[in-house]
C-alpha cells in the first residue's frame, strides 16, 4: 500500500469524473492562456498593470475609488468557495484547482512519454536504459516548456503580454521581469511536475480551514463501508455472499493523486478529484455489481440517515455569494469613468496678491477611465466675482498628475463660501465643491 509520503506513480483512468474534470478544467485552461491575448478598443482585456497603474476588467478601467466593486466580486468568489465546500467538500480542489490542472496536464505528459504507472514503477527498479533516459529527458523539457508558458501567460496578466514577449525577446526586459519569470516557472515546474500532492496536503490554506466548513452532510467522495464490508479478494459468485461489495482490488488507491486508501474513512488528503470513483465504477462494472461503492455521498447517507442538502449555513453562503454580486454588479454599472480631487493648499488659507486680489490656492488631480476621455476642461461655475486661474484644458491620463490652481477676486472684503468647479471631457461632466476661504468668513 502507499503511504503520501513515499514516492509513487498515480495510475490514470477513464470515467464519469475524469469527464466531469475535462468539462472544467479545459475550458478553465484555455480561459487562462487565451485571455491574456484578447484586447478590446486597444485595450486588454484584462490587465493588472499596478506599477503604470492600470487596472483593468473586461478592457474597462478601474480606479482605486472603484475597490468596493473588486472587493464585492472577491466576497462573492470566497463565498462561492464556502458554499462548493459546504455542498461538496474539495470539488474545487479535485476539479478546478490550478495545482490540480497542473499536475493532471504533467501526470499525462509522463504517462505518455514513460508509459502507465506500472511501466513507470517498473523502470524505477532498474538502471536507466538510453532510451528510457532520452524519454525521461524529453519529459522534463516538456514540463519546463509548459511551465514557461504558465509563467509567461501569468505574467502576461501585470505587464501587456506583447510589450513582454518583446522586452524578453530583445533582452530589454528588467532583472525583476526575468527574475519573476523564472521564479513563476520554477515554480510551477515543481509544483506540477515533482512535488504535486505535497502542496495539497501541506502548503495548501484552503484545506487548512475547509474542514470546519463541513459537516455529516456535506456530500464528499465517500466508501460505501456499509455495502462494502467485509472486503474480500474474489468473484462475488454464490459462494462468496457473505462478503461485501469491495473486492480489496486496490484500484481506487492507486489511482488517487494524493496516494491515500479512501476506504479508511473521510481524510484530510482527499482533494475529492472522484479518480477512486471512475475505478471502482469499472472494478463494479466488472464483477457485475452495482455502481456507487464509492461516491459522492453524505456521511449521515452512508449511515442509512436522512441527510439534508440545503442547510441553513449552505444557503446563507449562497445568498452571501447572490447580495455580493448584486452588490458588486450594481457598483459596476454606476462605475465613473472621470474621477478628481482637490486639493487646498496646505499652510495657508488666502493670501492678498498684488494689494489687489484675495486668492485662495488648489492642486487638482483628474483621472480618466476610458480611452475616449483625452482632455477635460475645468471651469468655476456661477461666480461671476471670482476667477479660476490655472490650465484650462487638461491633458488625462491614468497617472493623474497634480496641478496647481488659484480662485481670485479683485473684492478684497469678499465672503467666503462654496465654490463649485465642473470638469468637462467629452460627454462626461463631472461636478466638485470646493471651499474658498477670506477674512470674512471661512469654512
Ligand atoms: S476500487 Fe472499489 S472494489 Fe477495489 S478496493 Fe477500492 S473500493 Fe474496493
Ligand atoms: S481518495 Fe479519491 S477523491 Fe480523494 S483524492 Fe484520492 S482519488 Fe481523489
């Protein structure tokens, strides 16, 4: 039997589960290396280029005023997790995971190349022949390509993937950026390709907290001890009714990525892939009994008990998830594309220029979060005594730059008050009050 901690080959079976896990994990994949690529309006699609300072979600720019939106769809992505967890214990881990759709892409990359677990346990036993040697090469440069390619789409996801690839290309990129793309690469090469379930059973946060958020009816991969105690080797012929429906084949541990005997009962290794499911499924197929020794099933439904799915806490998750989205939805839909701040000038509240003119002075920063916002004029609404003095047009981009500005009038005895600025960019007008300060009056 294996232990997790010895070194063992995982054996690769067809069925239901592996189905259900290439239905998520490849369009979840091809997501990932494609989105990347995608550009909108000039724009990419999705960007978090946080030293130039664009953010931006499906090729629309976010500011750091439209955090709560963020912070809204990530509640409702941690409450989405609570709620699978909940329902079915680690489907995340065993379907969707990135470690698990890493390790799984490496696993038949080496069963192709090295051939099945038993072929690969075999080689182990025996000095490397040549051939065996050039496949194994093969393997690792295969592993490291792909790792490359994940590091560089990951990347690809902070820096535009084309300024990237050419930066690297024309060896201009900075230390960082190869350090960083070495790293994610080395990183995901041992992962996947040498320490795999180790991740899961040991680096992983999630399952260190994901324990507390099941219960008796969380419906995880589960052995049906019931039906299939006592196990015995054997045809399950007449003569044989006494035991149960476990043949002791062992199938459904060599098949588990994490190396552990499902049969011993719920365990924190089990990432809820369902491989031991597919191998009983044709172990049961093959002995003409019926599917389901092991299956996604509650404790209390092992037990013969009546095992609610909708729990209170279940569906708190779930509307959690709903209000978070609507919440994070509605925050989008109002999402400004002109941002600005004003500034009053520190240390002072009015100053006399001139003998002539009180003023008060301003900085103001305008960041525009749409591309067909250039320019933006500012203008001093309904003041007819007063001036804005300062830029009247105002180059935008994302960086923002802090502009100096000065509201003045010839009345020197003038009361002091609110003043609204407006900030004119294309369509979009923009409304700021600000306060204006004299020896009358302040605010
Ligand atoms: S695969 Fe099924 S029959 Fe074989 S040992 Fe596991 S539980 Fe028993
Ligand atoms: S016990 Fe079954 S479901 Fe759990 S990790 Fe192993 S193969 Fe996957």
């Amino acid at each position: 039997m294996q232990s997790p901690s010895s070194k063992f080959h995982v054996r690769l079976t067809p069925g239901r589960m592996q189905n259900w896990r290439r239905l998520i994990s490849w369009p979840l994949l091809i997501a990932f290396f494609s989105l990347v690529w995608i550009t909108y309006d000039g724009r990419p699609l999705l960007l978090f280029d946080f030293e130039q300072r664009r953010l931006l979600v499906f090729a629309s720019h976010f500011s750091w005023q439209d955090l709560p939106i963020l912070t809204g769809f990530l509640i409702a992505a941690a409450a989405l997790l609570f709620f699978m967890a909940m329902g079915w214990g680690r489907i995340w881990c065993g379907f969707a995971c990135p470690q698990s759709c890493w390790t799984w892409i490496f696993l038949r990359i080496e069963n192709w190349l090295e051939g099945s677990a038993k072929q690969r346990a075999q080689a182990d036993q025996y000095p490397l022949t040549g051939q065996f040697l050039l496949r194994r090469l093969t393997k690792h440069l295969l592993w490291i390509a792909v790792a490359l390619a994940t590091s560089l789409t990951f990347t690809g996801y902070f820096i535009p993937i084309r300024e990237l690839l050419a930066e690297l290309v024309q060896l201009q990129a900075s230390p960082a950026v190869w350090i960083w793309v070495g790293s994610m690469a080395l990183l995901t090469y041992l992962n996947a390709g040498l320490v795999r379930e180790q991740i899961c059973l040991h680096a992983c946060p999630y399952s260190r907290f994901q324990g507390v958020m099941m219960d008796a009816d969380t419906r995880k991969v589960s052995y049906d001890f019931v039906r299939g105690e006592p196990r015995g080797r054997g045809s399950r012929k007449k003569s044989q009714k006494d035991k149960g429906s476990c043949v002791d084949c062992d199938l459904c541990v060599q098949v588990c990525p994490t190396g552990i005997d499902i049969r011993k009962g719920s365990q924190a290794a089990c990432i809820d892939c369902g491989a031991c499911i597919d191998a009983c499924d044709q172990v049961m197929d093959k002995t003409g009994q019926a599917r389901g020794l092991i299956r996604f099933a509650s404790e209390a439904e092992i037990q013969g008990k009546f095992s609610p799915f909708w729990r209170p806490r279940l569906v708190g998750y779930g509307l959690v998830c709903l209000l978070a989205l609507m919440a994070a939805g509605y925050g989008l839909s109002s999402k400004k594309e002109l941002v600005a701040e004003i500034r009053r000038e520190r240390g002072q509240l009015y100053r006399i220029l001139g003998n002539d003119q009180l003023c008060n002075f301003y900085h103001i920063k305008l960041e525009a979060f749409h591309p067909r916002l250039q320019t933006a004029e500012v203008r001093l609404v309904d003041q007819p005594d007063f001036s804005l003095q300062g830029p009247q047009q105002l180059r935008l981009d994302n960086r923002g730059d802090w502009v100096a500005y000065r509201i003045c009038t010839d009345n020197l005895q003038a009361s002091g008050g609110s003043m609204l600025l407006e900030f004119h960019a294309d369509s979009v007008v923009l409304s700021k009050k600000t306060s204006f300060i004299s020896q009358n009056r302040a605010y």
